[in-house]
C-alpha cells in the first residue's frame, strides 16, 4: 500500500502520461501526521479505486510539517494527530475531525507490567520514577522512549498526562514506527503510539484499569486519546478532486474503512 500511497513526482507524471487523450487525470496530495499512515492509506486506495483517473499521494512528515505544508500551499490536505493552536487558526487554517485515536502506552512484551494509571505515567516520564522495581516490574532503569516536538502524537500524549515541556526523554524519534521498533528491541523501554499503528511486537498497557480499544475509545473512558483531522485554508478552495476526497473522507460512507484501521469514525 505505501508504494501506491507514497508516489514520487515522477511517478504522478508517468500516471498523467498514461492516461493521455480522453480521461483527465488529477491528484489529490496529502502531507503530515505519519500516525494516520494506515487509515490515510485506506481511504487513499479505496478513493482511488472508486475515482479512476485521480491519483491519491500522502507523504508522511509528521503533523508539524503537514500543517506548514497545507499554510504554504504545497499540498491540499494537511494530516494532523493534534487540534490546531489559536495561531495556526489565525493563520487560516481549518480542521476538520476525521477519526478519534487512542495513545497506546507501550512496553517491551518481557516486561511484567500490565497497567499503569495518568498519574504514575506522569511520574515515570518527568524521571520521578526510575526504576521498573518501584512499579512491580523488575530491577532495571526505566527507558523513556518519546516522539520528536512538532509530533502531534507527543501534544496529545503530554497534554493528556500533565507533562508538556517536562519528559525527561532518553531517545525521541520522527515517527510512530520507530518508536514500536525501539520498544520492540529493549526490555526496559516504554513509549507511546498510535493504537492503529500497534503490533504484536509490543504489549499495549492498559491506563486506570482502561483496556484500550475502539469501544472504550468511542465512550471516553480511555483518557489518553486525540483527534486525527484534515487540515485545509479558509481563504483557498480545494481543487474538484481534492473537494471530492475531502466529502467522501468525511461521509459516513468511509466510516467502516476507517473502524478497520483501528481508530473511531468521527462520522
């Protein structure tokens, strides 16, 4: 899929040329949240089987550079996994929620640990707890594995916990792969990541004795959850193709393709 999904210039151009006489191709480009990859994905196929003749491509930077992105006029829909600041707004932007997605807090499958509350989470990443002994794990220094600022899943996670400008990281990555691979790899590091972007590799804990899911998502009783929206200008009307995606994405006819990419359908 990120081979259909994450086209080259070259390739949109080798797309139009085939197309040639009697259809019009046109592209819908995306840019930002590396979270959304796998819904972002979904609905990018989907569109594009649906709509022959338009070319779907999503280019995934992080929310930060998806928000400059759109401001600057280099892609029609920006891809953020945080809201909007009052500055970005000021600027002209508009967010439109596409899905609610929970934070996993995640761990090494070897570490004992199953469930951590707010409070404690808090304490482990601002380096008031240190050692997984003081949690019921075993004796070994806690790892704080975190996300690079700009990064919408770290607004979400550090807002919801009390922490913004307090982690005291040991390592923080550009993307949520990276993070579930770092954590995959040592038995002393936890992390955070999107739920639609789990695996087997890590094990999910659950947060105040909340499991995460889709349903416990859907009813708020999992806390430690963000929005994942489409970010356009006020001032600048979508091309007919992006407009196109833009209404199907946020119909209630894309619901299910976003239900099966792990996050909660806004609509």
């Amino acid at each position: 899929m990120k081979k259909i999904i994450c086209m080259t210039l070259a390739a949109v151009m080798a797309a139009v040329l085939f197309v040639g006489c009697g259809t019009a191709s046109s592209t819908v480009s995306t840019d930002g949240s590396t979270s959304m990859e796998k819904v972002i994905g979904a609905l990018g196929e989907s569109f594009m089987n649906n709509n022959k003749g338009i070319t779907f491509t999503y280019n995934p930077t992080g929310s930060g550079s998806g928000i400059t992105a759109v401001a600057e006029g280099r892609c029609d829909i920006g891809l953020s996994s945080r809201s909007l600041k009052a500055e970005e707004k000021e600027q002209g932007l508009v967010e439109t929620i596409l899905a609610y997605d929970g934070i996993a807090v995640i761990v090494n499958p070897e570490n004992p640990v199953t469930d951590l509350s707010t409070e404690t989470i808090a304490k482990i990443y601002k380096g008031e707890i240190t050692n997984w002994k003081e949690i019921g794990g075993r004796d070994a220094e806690i790892v704080l594995i975190g996300r690079e600022a700009g990064s919408g899943t770290r607004d979400g996670f550090e807002s919801v916990t009390d922490t913004k400008d307090a982690c005291k990281y040991r390592q923080e990555l550009t993307s949520t792969g990276d993070v579930i691979t770092t954590v995959s790899r040592n038995p002393d590091a936890i992390g955070y990541a999107s739920f639609a972007a789990v695996s087997d590799k890590i094990k999910v804990v659950s947060v105040n004795g909340v499991v995460l899911s889709e349903a416990t998502v859907k009813d708020g009783s999992y806390m430690l959850q963000r929005p994942f929206i489409l970010v356009t200008r006020k001032d600048v009307r979508l091309s007919e193709a992006a407009q196109k995606f833009f209404d199907y994405a946020t119909s209630p006819d894309a619901a299910a393709i976003i239900s099966a990419a792990g996050v909660v359908a806004a609509n």
